[in-house]
C-alpha cells in the first residue's frame, strides 16, 4: 500500500501545482481583462466567425478548382485518344501496299501527321499527368481547409456568446500559459531528485 501511496501523492501534488499555476494564470488575465471582458469576448467570436467565414469561401474555392481541373484532366485524355486514334489511321494508310500506291507527296503528308499526332498524344498525356499531380495537391489543401474548420467550429463551441466569464479566464489560462505552467510542474517535481543527486555526487 506504501508503495502505490508514494506516486499517488507525488501525482496529486503535481496536479495541485498544475491547478494553482493555472489559477494564477487566469487571476492574473482577469484582473487585466476583467473590465474589458465583453469586448474581448466579442471580438473572440467575431475572429472565428471571420476565419470560419475565410475558411468556406476557401473550402469553394478549392472544390471549384477540383471540378475544373478534373474536366481539364478528361479533355486532355480525350485529346490523347484522339491523336492516337488518327496517329494509327494515318500509319495505317501509309503502310504496307499503300506507300507502293500512293504519292510521295501524300506520303509526306501522312508522315507530317503522323508526327504531329504522335506529339499531340504525347503532350496531352503528360499535360494529363501535370493535371493529375495537381488534383493531388489540392485534395490535400482541401483536406487541410476541412481539418482548419473543424477545428474553427470546436474553437467557435468554446467562445459561445453565452460562455461564463470562469470558462473564459479558464480557457485563456490554458490557451496562454498551459504549456509554460506543465513545463515549471516538471521542473519543481524534477528539481529535488536532481539536487538530492547532485549532493550525493558531491560528497
């Protein structure tokens, strides 16, 4: 039983250090920002309205882009296929028998687009492929844009017109010096031990 009791007690004291840095953290924004409170809450909501606002017109934006860029993706396909298509109608017409039959100057032509087509579909298809990389990269910055508005929503959720002034100096001890006061908790429980070892080493 002593021996669960020991890091229990070094976890509850941890916890009441947490408890009072943050409680300090937050007396010390209310007795700034107490006088201003509603003002700031205010401009707290109108912020993430603002950002949820950008945040959709972005989130548009970035699917009107998917939709254009997929229907360039289809053009540039079909451009291919048909390049090909007539590439082979035209070696077709120029192969075999037919370059005994026809004139060296249809033979030219033919030849001429032939090449051309070749390169039509060669292009097409890497245009195709740029247009594919492309798409990757803006589902991903729309991924990004949905991940942003849930987080603006839960953020929208805790700055709600009706939240108490306690929640709001809670939240903004916490958003503002929580991670400072997790840091200053590991540096007093850690702080003993080592001087303890220092002393031992010492000596």
């Amino acid at each position: 039983m002593s021996l669960l009791s020991w890091p229990l007690r070094k976890l509850a004291y941890a916890a009441l250090l947490a408890v009072l840095g943050l409680t300090g953290a937050g007396l010390w924004i209310f007795l700034h920002d107490a006088s201003d409170f509603d003002t700031s809450h205010r401009n707290a909501v109108k912020k993430i309205q603002a950002e949820n606002g950008t945040l959709k017109a972005a989130l548009v934006d970035a699917d009107a882009r998917l939709a254009k860029t997929r229907t360039e993706i289809a053009a540039s396909q079909l451009r291919a296929d048909q390049a090909a298509k007539v590439a082979q109608n035209l070696d077709d017409l120029s192969g075999g028998l037919s370059r005994i039959t026809t004139s060296s100057a249809q033979l030219k032509e033919n030849d001429d687009g032939l090449a051309r087509m070749k390169q039509m579909e060669a292009n097409s298809r890497k245009r195709a492929a740029d247009l594919d990389q492309g798409l990757i990269h803006i589902q991903w910055e729309k991924d990004g844009i949905e991940i942003a508005l849930e987080r603006n929503r839960a953020q929208a959720a805790a700055v709600a017109p009706d939240e108490s002034p306690l929640l709001y100096f809670a939240r903004r001890a916490w958003s503002d010096y929580g991670k400072a006061v997790l840091i200053g908790v590991v540096v007093v429980m850690l702080l003993p031990p080592l001087w303890r070892l220092w002393w031992f080493m010492r000596r």
